[in-house]
C-alpha cells in the first residue's frame, strides 16, 4: 500500500515517523513537501512545550490526549540515547503575572510536567520589581533546527522517500492509497478550508548563554533559551500574512525582553525573525475519502491547524491520525497492517 504524507514540518516528519513505526513495512511511505528543515515556520520557533489554555481540538478530553502523548514521546526521546541529536532538552523556568494567577496556570500542563507549583515569595521577587503571581515549571525545548533533520534521516534509514513538490489539488495523488494532509496553512487552498488563518509571529534570536531558564510574563512576553541561542518574544497577529520584519514591532518585544529580563541589555542580536503559524479552532484531525481523476477515491487523513503549537501537540495528532488510519482499515477488512492490532486513542 502506498501512502503519502503532505508537507514536512514538525507535523508531517512526526505523522511519518508514527507511520513508520505502527505499520513499519506493511507501507511504502512518500513525503511530499515544498519546503524542508530551515526553510519551515518550526526552524525559527522557540521549541517551547507548552500550549497555550485556548488550544483546541475536537473535544477536551482528546485535546488532554494529544498533550499527554505529545509530552511523553518527547520525554523518552530526551533521555534516549538520541536526545541530543533530536534536539529534545528538558528546560524549567517561571511564568510570571501581575493581571491573575490563571495567567500562570494551565488546566492542559498541571498533570503533564513532571513539575508545576507556584512560585515562592523569593522567586517573585526575582523578576523585576517583582511579580503578584507566578508559577515554576519544569517542561522540554525541542529545537526544529537539530529534530527536523534528525527525523528526516531517521525516515529515510526506514525507507521513507522524500519528493520537493507543491500539492495544489488532490487529484495529483491520485497514485497514492492514502494521503495525510499536513499541509498547515496549505489546507486553506488545498482543502478549501478558510477556517485556517495565519498568525503572525515576530522573534529575536540572539547570543546570551547565561540565560538558561525560561521566562514569560502577561503572556506576550517570553525569553526562551535553547542550545545556541535565546527566542525573545513575541507578538500574535491574527489574520496578519506578512513576513516582513516590523521594526515598531522589534522595538517593543526588546523592550518589554529587557525590562523582564535586564541582563538582556547585553546580549548580541544574531538575527530577527517572522513565521506565520497556522491556525484553525478546532485543529482538525480527521479522515474522509475525496474523489479523484478517473472516478476513483483517495483515503485523506488531516491533521493540521495547530497555530503556535505544532511543536508541543505534534506526536499526540500524528498518533491519532494514524489511528484513525487503522481503524478505517480494519472498518475495511484489511486490518491485518503492520506489527500493532489496536490503537488508543
């Protein structure tokens, strides 16, 4: 059976590594894609694990799901033997607020990270001014510059193919037997689907090694510190396409960076960037079958439009699309793919 994942990004490498490993060599898998590792929205974002409270998907307790088997896939991979190489780190630091303490709590976390209390008094006092509420977290940072080639190597070792081509329209695949639509921003035309929107995001990325705790305050500002370098962010602009640098924009993310964090001051700018990420309420993770050239159906699995937080929720949506693969299968009578007879959801 030959199937095909569209797009490689964080959603697509990791919907084809569960692919790979649920039906190993029952399938012959193809990635198509228009854009590879540095040239994707993942290469500049923090890598941050964490979702937003407002992150969505079709019902609260899949949403938790997703969550739950996102943060355990990348747990493992962070303690494997392959924990550098993907990128995978664990990283603690603090939220800070001084609107409410829900600013710094989140019902999709407080089970999930193997810690999350609130703050004491003296590390509110450690921001500036100090903080009325805060919390400390102890999550993971995974860096797309270092998993998104890692899990293209590790596809390929598996016998996964790699084809750089635009997917404008269905019929194209017409070769395959099944398709999983990780297109993110793509579906809006291939799908027709104009519940997807972009959302603006405006970064630094500069040279400051002795940050090496996370910080967010209110929401809209954070300093994330990864291997190399350190995220200051940010800004959400609903609706907004462009990937021009705004310098009003950069002028008050440093601002706001630097009044949380001070020693900032000093820390070399390396460079800015702009992505858009891809959002839709809910994501959509689901399958239908599409007609094609010639009268004939094509099995379509989707799976994107997860906004700002493809990186955290990614293993979770890919294991359910698969899933949701299997089951269409075995509803099928060809139940009888790959090593796995079940799969929870």
């Amino acid at each position: 059976m030959r199937a095909c994942v569209v797009g490689a990004g964080i959603v697509g490498l990791h919907t084809a590594l569960e692919l790979q490993r649920e039906l190993g060599a029952s399938l012959d898998i193809t990635i198509l894609a228009d854009k590879l590792n540095e040239e994707t929205t993942g290469d500049g974002a923090a890598g941050f694990v964490f979702p937003s409270t407002y992150f969505t998907g079709p019902s609260p307790e899949v949403t938790k799901r997703w969550i739950r088997d996102s943060y355990d896939w990348y747990d493992a991979a962070c303690w494997s033997d392959q924990g550098r190489a993907s990128g995978v780190a664990e990283l603690s630091g603090y939220f800070y607020s001084n609107a409410s303490r829900a600013r710094v709590w989140n019902h999709l976390m407080k089970d999930v990270c193997p810690e999350y209390r609130d703050a004491t008094d003296d590390e509110l006092q450690l921001f500036p001014g100090g903080a009325r509420f805060g919390s400390f977290v102890r999550t993971l940072l995974v860096e797309c510059r270092y998993f998104l080639p890692w899990a293209l190597s590790r596809l390929q070792e598996g016998g996964a193919k790699v084809q750089r081509r635009t997917v404008s329209a269905w019929s194209e695949l017409a070769d395959f037997d099944v398709a999983f639509n990780c297109t993110g921003l793509g579906a809006a035309e291939l799908c027709a689907d104009h519940s997807v929107v972009p959302v603006r995001g405006q970064v630094y990325k500069v040279a400051a090694p002795w940050i090496k705790t996370f910080t967010y305050f209110d929401g809209d500002t954070y300093i994330i510190p990864g291997r190399e370098q350190v995220t200051l962010g940010g800004s959400r602009w609903l609706g907004n396409p462009s990937l021009a640098v705004d310098p009003h924009e950069s002028a008050a993310i440093w601002e706001k960076c630097v009044r949380a964090v001070p020693s900032l001051q000093r820390a070399r700018v390396l460079r800015q960037w702009v992505g858009l990420r891809p959002f839709r309420c809910p994501v959509r993770v689901e399958a239908e079958t599409v007609a094609v050239q010639g009268g004939s159906a094509l099995k379509v699995v989707h799976n994107y439009g997860h906004g700002g937080y493809g990186i955290t929720a990614a293993p979770g949506t890919a294991r359910h699309a698969v899933a949701l693969f299997k089951e269409g299968m075995r509803a099928s009578g060809l139940g009888g793919l790959g090593a796995s007879a079940s799969c929870k959801l």
